[in-house]
C-alpha cells in the first residue's frame, strides 16, 4: 500500500500564499501588501473600529441635575486657570498689562500659587471631561443607554471656553512667533528667508517673547496664515496684547467650525454626534492649546472638516454632481486647500475626498485621474491665488522642515533614535543619536507613506469610510513624524472621533489625552523642580478634597442603575425624525454609512 506523504504538493487548483510564491508574482504581492485582495483572515480595520452606535433617549432627571454640577465643575477650573495665567501663563517679557497691578499682579508675585491654581484647574477640567463622558458615550463596552442633547452639551462646552477665551496664553508661546513673523511680513521682508531676530532684531519688543530656539529661524506657516497675520500687524502694530487678542479670535473662529462640521460628519458615519463633540471639540487638548495656547491648528482643522463635509455631501448624494452638488464638492476642496496654506498635512484630506470621489465614478483608474485632476486642479489653483495675491510666494515649502531642530519625545522614530543614543553613551560606545535618527526618521516616513497609501485604496474599493481612513492616515503621519506636540494628536483625533467607536481606539485616546493636558507647564516653558512638587502636592490635595465634597452630587462612582438594559418607562417616547431638531442626541442614518 503506498505511502502518502505528510506535506502533499499542491495542486493546480490550490493557490498557493505562501511567501517564496508571491515573491514570483509581484502583483499578488502588491495586492495583499495594500489589502485588495480580500484574502486576510483578519477582520478589516473598519470592522475592528467602527460600528453603528444606536439610538437613545434623553438624560432622565437625575442625571440632568448631575450634569449641571459637571457643567459647574469643570467651568470652575478654567475660571482657576484664567487666574492662574496671570502668573503662570504664558507672559510676554514686555508688554505685560499684570505686571505691577495691586490685584490681578499679586499670582505673578506668588509663582508657586499661580502654579498651583492653574494645574487645580487644569486636574478639574479633565475630570469633569471624564465625567462628561458618562454621559456622551456612556459605558465603553455596552454605550450609553441616555445621552445628553447637543444643547446640553453646547451650553457646557462654551461655558469651558469662555474663562479660556479671556486669560493670557497658557502651555506655548507660539503666538508670539505668529506676531514676530507676521511683522516681518508687514514690513516688506520675506519671512521664508530671515528670522524674528534679523528681520526686526534682538531688541525688538516683539523678538523678546520668541523663544530662543524660534528667533533666528524663518516661518513654517503657509501664506494664508500670515497673509492674515500681516492685517492684524497692521491693525494692532507693536502692540502684543492687542495681537494676541486677534489671534485667539482666529482660533475660536476654527473651533466654530470644528463644532459646527464634527458632529454632521458623525451623523454621516454612523456615529452619535453628542459622542464625536465630547471626544473632539470638547477634549482638554483642544480646550488647553487651540483655545488657551492660540495655535493655529485651531484654523487648519476648522476648514479641512468643513471642506470635508462639504464634499462628502455633494459625493453621496443620490444625484448626479451637478448644479449645486458640484458647487458644494468645489467649495470642499477649496476650503481644504486653503487648510493646507496655513499647514500643509491638511491637504492629506483632499486625496481621500478624491477616493472618494473616484469610488463614486466606478472605481476604475480613469475614475481615480478624473477625480484627481479635478480636486488638484482646484488645490493647484486656491494655492498659486493665496500665494500670489498675498505676495509671499511659494517660499513656504522650503521651510516646512523648520520644526525638526526640535527632538521630541512622542515621536516614535524621534524616541527610538534618542533612546538608542543614550543607551549608547550608557555602553561607552559615543553619543550617535544624530545618526540613528538619520536611520530612523526617513524609515518612519516610508512607513507612514504606506500606510497612508494603502488607506487610501482602502477607501476607493469601498472597505471603509474616508472620514476614518484619513483619521487613521494622519495618526500614522502623527506618530511617525520627526517632531510631535500635544496638539499635533489633534489631527487625527478629531476626524477619527466622528467615526471610530470601538474601545480599542477611545480608551487610547481618552487616556493619552488626559495624560498629555495634565503634564505640561502653563507657561510653555519650565519651573524649577521644587515648585512643581509643591504644586503637584497641592493640586492633589484640592482634587482629592473636591471629589469628597461632591461624592454625592456627581457622578465619581459607577452606579449599574445607570445602565439599564432597557430604556427608563419614564422617558417619554421620542419618534421624531429629525432627531437633531429635538436635540434628543440620537443618531439619525444617512446614506454611505460605515
């Protein structure tokens, strides 16, 4: 009787996957590396992180007078922290309207209290955040069974901003380069090419404030940000207060479109809208450093969302694009490209715009070329207008790189590269940091490159939606660039908010967001270690007390009565259609869901 043998050769009809056979077929290989050929035994990634949150009703009695004391909580600690930047803010060197008052003077004469106010206020604004989440996403395995309304959630969100609004800059002083840089270019010069410290000079009251590392190096900004800064140069001059009040109205002119875009590109997705609001435009880092730290990511990530929705709402449409479809899919791509001439990763959104698009058409390669010509064509233009009309020209794209001299720990190829260096000088083998990042920063961008790419793919063959795929295609860009700032988590947070609902992206994100919005120092710099002690200890006393005050009043303790299985009897029944005109926070399904 013959022998079978314990590994049989495959027939013709067996495919065979395994690596020595795709490297024989190139295109297979191609395929399964950008996921196309629909053979991964592994749930997709939009599987893995997206679903349909459900309906549900509004917050009963109880947890609307808990949600008042949230309000209150949290509205409390911005007004500590307004307080506290009079001391502990980011204070210009000169021009400070403090400095010498009897009253509003007295937190920059006591450090160590301002410090503390403003960390108190800092520690209660997240935990109110935290507790707001109880009831905009509820429990993060099963959801919310209630969920507060937009109204209630717009009235606590500005009473947040509000204290934000009014204080000294906290946690950055960046403003003070928008102001230096946008001098320069009210003067005539090009701030492409010189520096705060050679184009208006050491002494000069608005090169003080810029931080040493900053002064002698050109502007990174596209020219429609400082096409806008020159005009507020000329209307405030030297003036620093005035400058910086223009500037904060920028950025809340961005958060009122980041607010008034998130929550139709949640609906859009699926998602809640209350549940995308609280985890974007409510989250610390926005609140701590668009509103408080005047950055301009306020701006760039207002009009991209906008442009998004604006497309988004002309492609899935039923309709063919024309007429006013095709006004709002130009007007999309026109405000995304403006985004990109503030900072340029926003124009990442224009190519899932376009892939979306494309889909639209068919899918086919000529769909993809069509999509793209129109799109680019509209970048292309809205680019050389803004760079010609405000006469900067296109010098931008030569300083993009600006922000590398800055080593930055959240950066993974950044950290790898000075991880591996001290580990080098702990062995006695030299310090080769500089060239372990020469190593590791190009690698981390192929690989952020890929990534990209194949979302990108992902989105034109319909496997997932381009809110998602460019939320987790600027995750990739965020962590895998050779500089990180808190904020910079921001630019895939919030598009990623309005369509991830799986755990395995909220905890990550609610966690490293209360994390990194409690760390840094208000004053954008560094105190001497004892007053951070102090402060520290401080602040968790306050906290700590504070929790026991209000044991009773808010939610600190989860209660399984919170969570029915079913909806409250109570609830009055809500079958309106227009789930939004009622505020009810329900999520009401749209075409191209996913």
């Amino acid at each position: 009787m013959p022998q079978t043998p314990e590994n049989p050769e495959p027939t013709r009809a067996e495919p065979t996957f395994t690596a020595r056979a795709a490297l024989r077929h190139p295109a297979e290989l191609a395929r399964r590396a950008l996921g196309i050929d629909g053979r991964s035994p592994r749930p997709s990634v939009a599987a893995a992180l997206h679903g349909d949150e459900p309906e549900t009703a509004g917050l009963n009695e109880q947890e609307t007078a808990q949600l008042r004391g949230i309000r209150r909580f949290g509205a409390t600690g911005a007004v500590l922290m307004a307080v506290g930047a009079l001391g502990a803010g980011a204070q210009p060197v000169l021009q400070n309207p403090v400095q010498g008052l009897r009253v509003i003077g007295l937190p920059a004469r006591i450090p160590s209290v301002a410090l503390t106010l403003t960390m108190t206020g800092t520690v209660m604004i997240v935990l109110a955040w935290l507790l707001l989440g109880r009831f905009a996403i509820g429990s993060l395995q099963s959801g919310a069974v209630r969920r507060l309304n937009r109204s209630q959630l717009d009235r606590t969100l500005l009473l947040w901003i509000i204290p934000l609004s009014v204080a000294p800059p906290m946690f950055s002083k960046d403003v003070y380069s928008y102001l230096a840089q946008s001098e320069i270019a009210a003067r005539g010069l090009d701030p492409y090419a010189i520096g705060p410290a050679g184009a208006l000079g050491v002494d000069h009251v608005l090169t003080r404030t810029v931080p040493t590392i900053w002064r002698d190096t050109p502007a990174p900004y596209g020219p429609l940000f400082l096409w806008m800064g020159r005009g507020i140069s000329w209307l405030t001059g030297e003036n620093i207060v005035a400058g910086i009040f223009l500037h904060r109205l920028l950025a809340l002119a961005g958060v009122a479109m980041i607010v008034w875009a998130l929550p139709r590109l949640a609906r859009r997705c699926g998602v809640a809208e209350v549940s995308a609001l609280w985890l974007g435009a409510a989250n610390p880092l926005l609140l701590f450093h668009l509103v408080a730290g005047i950055h301009n990511e306020a701006l760039m990530l207002g009009l991209m969302l906008a442009g998004i929705e604006l497309a988004l709402r002309a492609i899935e449409r039923s309709e063919p694009i024309r007429g006013q479809s095709l006004l709002l899919l130009l007007s999309g791509a026109a405000l995304i490209a403006l985004s990109s001439t503030i900072k340029i990763p926003s124009l990442l959104a224009l190519g899932f715009v376009g892939m979306a698009l494309a889909r639209r058409w068919g899918g086919t390669p000529k769909a993809v070329l069509m999509a793209a010509a129109l799109l680019g064509g509209v970048a292309l233009v809205v680019t050389l207008v803004i760079s010609t009309s405000s006469g900067l020209g296109i010098g931008w794209v030569h300083t993009l790189g600006t922000a590398n001299a800055v080593r930055s720990w959240m950066s993974i190829p950044t950290l790898l590269g000075l991880g591996t260096g001290l580990a080098g000088v702990l062995l006695g083998l030299g310090d080769h940091t500089t060239a372990v990042l020469s190593l590791t920063r190009p690698i981390a961008a192929v690989a952020a490159a890929f990534i990209t790419l194949r979302m990108l793919v992902a989105t034109l063959v319909d496997r997932i939606h381009a809110v998602g795929a460019l939320g987790l295609s600027l995750g990739a860009v965020v962590l895998l660039f050779p500089v990180v700032q808190p904020w910079y988590l921001l630019w895939a947070v919030l598009p990623l908010a309005a369509w991830a609902t799986a755990p395995a992206f909220r905890v990550p994100a609610i966690v490293f967001s209360s994390i990194v919005s409690v760390i840094l120092m208000p004053n954008g710099g560094e105190y001497q270690p004892f007053v951070i002690v102090q402060a520290a200890i401080a602040t968790i006393f306050t906290a700590g007390t504070l929790i026991v005050i209000t044991r009773n009043r808010l939610p600190w303790r989860v209660d399984s009565e919170q969570h029915p299985t079913v909806p409250d009897p109570q609830d009055p029944p809500r079958d309106d259609v227009d789930a939004e005109s009622r505020g009810t926070g329900r999520v009401t399904p749209g075409q191209g869901l996913r």
